[in-house]
C-alpha cells in the first residue's frame, strides 16, 4: 500500500516565485558546469595546440551531446513520472521509478562507452573531421569513451536529485568534477604536452570523481527509495520513464544532427570563403560551446519548472501550473534578451578565449555570431513550452517543439540555403528557426490553456 507523504509539500503551497529560483539556480549552475568540461577543453587546446585540434575537439563534440541525450531521457522521464507520482501520492511507484532507472543508467553508459571505443574513426568521419583534424579527433573520442558511463550518471541523477528536492547536491558534484578538470588541463596540455588526449583524459577524470559522487547518494533520498526488487527493469514502467523522457532525447539528438549537418557544411562552405574548412569548423565549435552556457540557463529554467508543474498538475492545481508556466516564460524571454546583447556586441572578445593570435578567425567569429544568434531574443520560449507540456504528462506536444525547431526547420534550411548563399546561408537557418519556433510554442500554450478553461480547471481570463 503506497505511503501517503506529507501533504504541505511546498512545490503545492510555496509561491511560485520563490520556487522557481530556488530550483532554477542550482540546476542551472550545474547544467553550466557540466558545459564547462569541453569548453575548458577547447580553451586550453586552441591556446596550447592550435586551430586543427580546436576543430578536432568541435568534431567530437556532437558525441558528447548524444551521451547527453540518452542520460536526459532517462533521468528528465524518471524525474517527471516521480514528481507526477508524489503528487498523486503514489510513492511505490516513485520507489520504482528511481530503481528501474539507475539499472538503465549502468547499462546504457557501458555500452555507450564500448561503442564510441570500437566506431571512433567512422564517428570522426560522419561527423565532419578534415584530413588534417581527423586524427586527432579519433585519439580524442577514444579518449572519452573511458569516461562515457560516467558522463552519463551526472546529467540524469542532476535531475532526479533535483525532484528529490536537493539541487544544491547535484550542482556540488557538478562543481566538483569541473575544478577537477579545470585544474588538470593545463598539466596535461603544457608541461606533459599530451595534446587533445590530455584533454580527454582531464575530462574523464573529472566525470569520474562527479559520477562517484552521485552514486554515493543512492541512499540518501528524501523523497523516495531504492528498492532491490525493483532494480530489473519492466517493459511497462520503462515505457512509462521513456515515454516523458523522450523529448528531452529528441532535443539533444536533433541539437546534435544539427551539430553534424553544419560541421559538414561549414566545412564545405568554409573551404569556399576567405577563412577555410577549419578556421569555420573552429569557429562553428567555439560558437556552440558558448551557446551551450546560455542554453544552460534556459534549461535550468525550464527543468527547474517540471517538478512544480507535474506536482501541482497530478495534486490538480492547474491555477499554480499556469502561473509556473507564465512567469517561467518571463524568466526564459528575459535571458534571451541578454545574450542576444552579448552576442551581438562582443564576439570577438569571446573569441579571443580560445584564439588569439589569428585576424582571420576573429573576423570569422564576429560574422558567425552575429548571423546565428540574430535573433537569439526570442529563444527561450520554445524551451519553457516544452517543458510544460513534459511535465503534465503530455509528450507529444512536448516532442512537436523540437522537432519542429530542428528537424523541420533548421536542418533543411541550412542544406537548402546554403546551397545557395554558401557559409551565410548555412548560418541564416538558426535565426530563422527560431522565429518559426516561437510563434509554434506560443500557439501551443494558447492552444492548452483555452481547453483547460472549456474544461473548468481555470476561470476564463
């Protein structure tokens, strides 16, 4: 029989503004860390290394992202099926939940690992390498593959910990593998000059001393527990944590086939233009790292929101979810607007972190910025959206977004207009895209509210 916890949960009475930033912050600041291992590791490559490997490491960088996606899947699906369980107060199957999905994590990242081990050289290929990027970029996957299962503990137990209701734990194991790394890179790189394989394995350290310590936070859980007879997965609750993590998958798979179609353009295109195939693979690397930081804080928002809106929405409060989602919206719009400023008015500064030393690649960098992040202010809301529909416990409007934003129009506006316009046209796409995705994120939500009011659940203004 399911225990009945307490009822003064305050994701149920706390206000909401006061809610969101305690829950945004920490997850933010963890998800930014967690960008920070290959950002650091580009930074230290371009200075100690060069162009050629800074590209070397952007080719990788769309596996990572792939690892990314599978860990988010599961521990954003097993997040939202426990926030919508305790909010029903059905605390066996959030027990379950939690158990089925840390047999899953081990499974997944040891198979993860041995495949980016054994396909390293095709990996490197398919995803854009030049010949003269190409080597090192094999020595670099095969370095990280070490590091793959525990690459994938860290985004997944980042959220399951956050509904448990201690974000400030996974955002500490976050920290802690960042400095790790941090502290390790320059050693590899300068003094051993072990090159982009020092980087790797700086990178894989780090991964591990986080993993070891979310692992060892197993049996501390506040709000539910592992069970040992629950640990073998069944295909009814797997279907049910992939079914809510799904679109978290989708949006890291299509932001990494983005990450390849455009390597493979760039690299095409770039070759056409004044700057060439690996000052643009450079550039383009360097660009989506930075991105990654801003996009951090847009999905620490919008993870942040998902145990308050599938709490409330399984205790039938629908006035405190409107409320989340408004403000969560806000917050979202409002740090769009800021990077778009940064952006825009200080690329070549940003890019002067990881190259300093070429006129070429900082002219580059200005152009690309300003091109794809042309109207990066209206960004945030599509994130914020499909949060919202992820945790009510509808995945299909969740899934729309982005596959919307990517696979309908970003990816097949970049063939198209680059075909074209070159390089500009491959990086014209994204702020196209972004126009397009947010008036569909907006109708949705409009869409979803209007049909909660038919029903009664909210009053009609």
């Amino acid at each position: 029989m399911d225990a009945v916890p307490d009822k003064t949960n305050p994701l149920e009475t706390e206000p909401i503004h006061k809610l969101i930033p305690r829950y945004a912050i920490p997850t933010a600041m963890t998800l930014m860390v967690n960008c920070l291992y290959n950002l650091v590791d580009q930074i230290f490559v371009g200075q100690g290394v060069g162009i050629t490997a800074t590209a070397a490491v952007n080719v990788a960088f769309p596996t990572v992202i792939l690892v990314n996606a599978v860990s988010l899947m599961l521990g954003d699906g097993c997040a939202a099926n426990i926030s919508l369980c305790l909010g029903r107060r059905q605390q066996r199957q959030a027990d379950d939940t939690v158990s089925h999905t840390v047999t899953l994590l081990i499974v997944c990242g040891v198979a993860l690992g041995l495949l980016c081990g054994l396909c390293a050289p095709q990996i490197a290929l398919l995803f854009g390498a030049t010949e003269t990027a190409y080597d090192d970029a094999v020595a670099y996957l095969r370095t990280l593959a070490w590091g793959m299962p525990f690459q994938l503990l860290c985004p997944a137990f980042t959220a399951i910990i956050r509904a448990d209701g201690r974000p400030k734990y996974a955002m500490g194991c976050m920290i802690l593998g960042t400095v790790v790394n941090l502290v390790l890179d320059p050693i590899f790189i300068f003094p051993l000059q072990m090159g982009v394989v020092g980087a790797g394995i700086a990178t894989v350290i780090g991964q591990m001393a986080a993993g070891c310590l979310f692992l060892a936070d197993l049996r501390r859980f506040r709000t539910v527990q592992i069970r040992r007879e629950s640990l073998r997965p069944t295909a009814a609750l797997t279907g049910r944590i992939l079914a809510l993590g799904f679109p978290s998958f989708l949006t890291q798979i299509l932001t990494a086939l983005v990450q390849i179609v455009l390597n493979n353009l760039l690299r095409t295109y770039g070759a056409l233009s004044v700057y060439s195939s690996d000052i643009a693979l450079s550039v383009y690397g360097m660009m989506m790292k930075v991105y990654q930081i801003a996009h951090s804080m847009f999905v620490g928002v919008s993870s942040a929101v998902q145990p308050i809106n599938g709490y409330n929405f399984g205790a039938k409060r629908y006035d405190r979810v409107r409320q989340t989602y408004r403000l969560a919206a806000a917050i979202a719009l409002t740090i769009s607007a800021v990077w778009f400023v940064i952006f825009q008015l200080f690329p070549r500064p940003i890019a002067s972190l990881f190259i300093s030393d070429s006129a070429l690649y900082l002219d580059c960098a200005q152009h690309c910025f300003r091109l794809y992040m042309a109207v990066f202010f209206l960004y945030g809301l599509h994130l914020a959206t499909a949060s919202f529909f992820q945790g009510i416990g509808k995945p299909i409007p969740s899934l729309v977004i982005p596959l919307a934003r990517q696979g309908v129009f970003l990816i097949p506006l970049a063939i198209l207009l680059s075909s074209r316009l070159g390089l500009d046209g491959a990086l014209l796409a994204a702020p196209i895209a972004d126009e397009l995705t947010f008036l569909l994120s907006l109708a949705l939500a409009l869409r979803e509210f209007r049909a909660w009011r038919k029903r009664g659940w909210l009053p009609g203004a």
